[in-house]
C-alpha cells in the first residue's frame, strides 16, 4: 500500500468532547469520526485494525469448531415478547415500528434468534453439541455514550453461541469457548486477565471476563500475585474472617459527635481507626398485589465496616433480597429510625427492621454506630449484650487491597482493567421459555443447554490503545496494528536512489506477507515521523541519501529510543526476526 493511494488525516489537536487517550488518539491518527452521540465512522486507517482483530477471531473460532452466520440487525419483537426481555429491557433496547406497525428491535444481543434457529434445526442429540456465531452490528441506547468506542451507542460484536444436551456437556463446552479466548487474546498481543465474574442481567451461573489491563478502565480487578485467583469486584471475595469475636471490654456509651455524620468524619472526631466504626445502610423490599400495587414493604437494615463499600450483586443474592431490593426513602427512614441518615443503627428502633450484618461486623467487639439521634452514636457497642445476634451474618462488602485470598495463597490485590470479552455459562435461561427442544435417544423431547460468549471487536482497539501509548501517539502491538511496517524514504520527490530503494523494499516486504505501507507523499522527515508515531505503525524503515551511500538502512520500532543502522542487504531478514520476537 502507498500512502498516496490511502487517506491519512491526522489531526494536531483532539476533539474537546475527548474523555480518555483512546478517544482522544483514535480521532487525531485519523481512525474514527464522531457523526452523532456514541456514532462513530470508521475511517479506512480504523477500519484495516478491526479486520485484523475480525480474521483473528475468526480463525480461532473456526478453530474451536464454531460455524459463522449472520443473523440480523433488526430483529421482530415477538422472539423478545417469548422470553420477556421486550418487558424487562430498558430504554436501552431500541424499539421501532415498521410501515404497519408492527414492532421490532435495533438488536443489542442474539439469543432469541439463535434459539429460535436452533429450535427449528437441531432436533436430534445426533447433531449436538454445535455453537453458532456471527460478528455483527450492535445497538445498545446508551444513557451518556461516552469514552469513544468504548462505551458508543453502535458497535460491532463476535457473540457465539453454544447448544447442548445436558449441563455436563455445555460446561465442556464452556471450556472450549474459554480456552479459544485465551488463544484470542494471546494473539492479541496484550497483558489481560481472564477473572470469575457475575453474569448480571444476561443471566447464567458460570462467567468470565477477559479484561485488557489499563490504568484508565472502568473495572477494578482483584486478583492474588501468589496463585491463579482473579475476579472482577462484583465477583471478588476475602477469605472469611479467620478471628473469632473479642470479649467486650467497654461500656455502651451514649457519646456526642455534633455535626459528624459519617464513619470517617466520627473516627476521627474520636480517634480510633476507621475500622472500629459500622456504617448502616437501609434497604426495602416490596411485595406486590395481583395489580402490581404494593401490598407490604419490608425494611432492611444492612451493616459494613466503616472503611467497606457495599456490594449490590452480593447484597441481592442474601435471602430475601434476591427478589429485588431498592433504597428505603427518607419517610421510611425516620419511620423506623426516629432520625435522618448519618445517625442510624440498630440500637433503640422505633419499629422493628430486619438485620443483616457483613461478615466483618460479625466478629467486631467495641464497635460504633449510630444512636438514632442526630448528633450521637453510640460507642463500646457489642453483639449479645448490647443488641441482639444478626439475623444473617453474609458477604456484603466489595473487597480491599490486602485482603486475604479466599484460596488461601496470599493477599488480594487490585488493578484497574477494561471488559473486552465474556463467557457465559445460560442453562436453559432462553431455551425454556422458547421451547428450544431437541429429542434423545428415547425419541424424548429435552431441553437444550446454552452457552453465550461475546468479543467488543470496536471495543478492543480502544483497549489496546489504553493499554499502549505514550506522548507522541499510538503503539500498536504487531497483531492488529493498521500496517506492520511503514517504509519512511527522505527526499522521495528528489532523488532517484532514494525512490528505487524504497520502491524494491516495499516489493519485497510485500512478496514476503508483511503488511507494509510505502510513504511516498512527499512530507518533510519531521512531520512524516509524527503522523507514523501517532497512527502507531510499530516498526519504521528510514531510507535517506545519506544511508544508501554508507549502503545502511535505519530500523525503529515504535518503542525504541534510537533507530538501528541494519546492512541494506541485510533489512528484510532483520525485519522478519523483529516481527517474530
């Protein structure tokens, strides 16, 4: 490819709207343009990236034994009215009508058209296991779109889907799936982690993540330096308190804290650690009548250590909660509590709540807590003396850095990853209610067992690009970089040599399988280097007057501080051992 002949815009300054490098990078290198909110065009230099992230998944889905097909943009509500998520999705579902209006879905996933699909092919146990995918548009109406393609409106996704017989069988071929994504990823040429995860609305009971690590991601990762452990932070969990509880050795004390309505703010008026302060939290659920109206609210009184953030996911598997829970308002607050937030715990309640205690506080002796009276709490606070056991003790908090691993091997730490990938384990989740059946060996009708496994395919460049930069621009890793290497001739318009040298190279990178890309524009060397430096192309020759006399061509990789001077017979070989380090 000749630069000539190919569009290259780049940009000198980024976009004000432009929240994180990769936005901010992918605009200046001339790769995506904003046509609406969370609406990108893909420009041709953007455009060459995806491909390659596309024929790397492709290969190793095919690899895997997955078959491709397509399946469409817009999809007939009727499929979403079977398995309920037309009701259940929010305004994130885009909803349109046709000429006769009838309804249909800009999709955001696949899995009832796929079920469907399968419902109408695979009716024998003879033609499971299978897994179908297809790499496709997606439109999701995103609240803010923000981050560029990382959090767009429109994207493209790889979704695979798998079809079983019994949950055994899908599990494997769960595995499957999971280990193909790690021969993905590892492709890739990217520092990721895969780590357990919840499933959250898509459902399921078995889940991964494959997160790139970036200082900048929106998910934290927990993971064990001294074992395979690793868990987003929905998931994550601290071994267990190992301590049994304290003796109590303080008096139940009444004490003023005037204006300090926080664990931290109240710590500090006393001076004791953070630790010894317990956060009240209160939560309500609803139980509804025939007509959805609300027949009896039940309130919920959650206790954390001070220095601990609640966790939803875990608070919505504690019994009772599982159903569904909100935040209680403010009137039932003082209902049951007699004060505003910022005072409460579970000592002297005007009505009875039912309590439930992390497993953190379960084992505190001496602790703080609000006295349900503004400007007090209470302090030397202990558990059968001063109030009653909990009515569950549970895993309620996110976890800290230095927390012990559940598995025992060390102590937790955490980074800062961004979600590119995830394996699903779905059951029966869309088969039961679509009826997706195949027959066994006794001519019986079973349900089939599913799987669902997604890659951010426009998500993924960004992620890259989090992951690798520096002040001058993109780096891209060789993978799925635009161009592999970018032929940079000085003085091209002026001199012959220079000309025919850089012409034969690119031949000969070309004939080699080497996707190259010949400057031949003309710029001066400064303003040729900046835009190579930006748009990321990872190794660079520099052919000059002045080389080709010495009979020297200059190498640079992207991340190298200074250029090599490699034997202009010699440059083809040395480029290819670069290209395989």
């Amino acid at each position: 490819m000749k630069a000539s002949q190919f569009l290259i815009s780049t940009l000198k300054e980024a976009p004000a709207d432009a929240e994180v490098v990769s936005h901010r990078l992918m605009t200046r290198a001339g790769m995506i343009k904003k046509l609406g909110a969370g609406i990108y065009t893909y420009m041709p230099m953007g455009l060459r990236v995806i491909r390659k992230v596309e024929a790397i998944v492709r290969e190793e889905m095919n690899r895997a034994g997955a078959v491709e097909l397509l399946m469409p943009v817009v999809q007939p509500a009727e499929y979403w009215q079977e398995t309920g998520r037309w009701e259940k999705m929010g305004p994130e579902l885009m909803r349109v009508k046709d000429r006769h209006e009838r309804d249909f879905i800009i999709q955001p996933t696949s899995e009832e058209v796929v079920t469907d699909v399968a419902r109408q092919e695979l009716r024998s146990y003879k033609q499971l296991p299978r897994n179908f995918y297809h790499i496709q548009t997606k439109f999701r109406d995103e609240r803010r779109p923000r981050f560029g393609v990382m959090r767009s409106r429109e994207f493209i996704m790889k979704d695979a889907y798998s079809f079983d017989r019994d949950s055994a069988s899908a599990k494997a071929s769960y595995q499957v799936m999971a280990q193909a994504y790690r021969r993905i990823f590892d492709r890739f040429g990217l520092t990721y982690r895969a780590v357990a995860a919840d499933s959250g609305a898509i459902g399921g009971d078995l889940s991964e993540e494959f997160q790139v690590i970036a200082a900048t991601g929106e998910d934290a990762i927990v993971y064990c330096p001294g074992s395979d452990y690793a868990a987003n932070m929905e998931k994550a969990e601290a071994l267990a308190p190992q301590q049994g509880r304290g003796s109590a050795s303080a008096a139940l004390t009444k004490t003023p804290t005037p204006g300090k309505s926080t664990c931290g703010e109240v710590a500090e008026l006393l001076q004791v650690p953070l630790k010894t302060t317990v956060k009240s939290l209160v939560l309500a659920t609803d139980e509804l009548g025939a007509a959805g109206e609300v027949v009896r609210t039940q309130i919920w009184l959650l206790l954390l250590r001070g220095d601990h953030d609640m966790n939803e996911i875990k608070v919505g598997k504690v019994p009772g909660l599982d159903a569904g829970f909100r935040f209680a308002t403010s009137a039932e607050i003082a209902e049951h509590f007699g004060t505003k937030p910022g005072y409460l715990g579970p000592i002297d309640l005007r009505k009875p709540v039912r309590v439930v205690a992390d497993r953190e506080v379960a084992v505190l002796s001496d602790w703080i807590c609000g006295a349900n009276e503004e400007d007090f709490h209470f302090t030397g606070v202990n558990w059968g003396r001063d109030l009653p056991e909990p009515e569950a003790v549970a895993d309620l908090r996110n976890v800290v850095e230095g927390d012990l691993s559940p598995d025992g091997r060390g102590t937790l730490a955490i980074e800062r990853g961004i979600e590119v990938g995830h394996v699903f384990y779905l059951g029966t989740k869309y088969s039961q209610p679509m009826q997706a059946t195949f027959l066994d060996e006794a001519g019986k009708p079973q349900l089939m067992e599913m799987g669902c496994y997604g890659i951010g395919i426009t998500r993924l460049p960004a992620a890259a690009i989090e992951q690798n930069h520096d002040e001058r621009g993109i780096i891209w890793p060789d993978a799925i970089a635009p161009f592999t290497v970018v032929v940079c001739p000085i003085g091209m318009d002026r001199s012959a040599e220079v000309r025919a040298a850089a012409e034969q190279l690119h031949h000969d990178l070309a004939a080699a399988g080497i996707d190259v890309m010949l400057d031949d524009r003309g710029e001066r060397p400064g303003a040729m280097f900046a835009d190579w430096e930006l748009i990321g192309v990872p190794h660079r020759v520099v052919i000059s007057d002045r080389g080709l006399k010495e009979g020297q061509l200059e190498y640079q990789h992207r991340r190298d501080t200074a250029a090599t001077k490699v034997p202009a017979g010699e440059l083809l070989a040395f480029v290819k051992g670069r290209l395989q380090a």
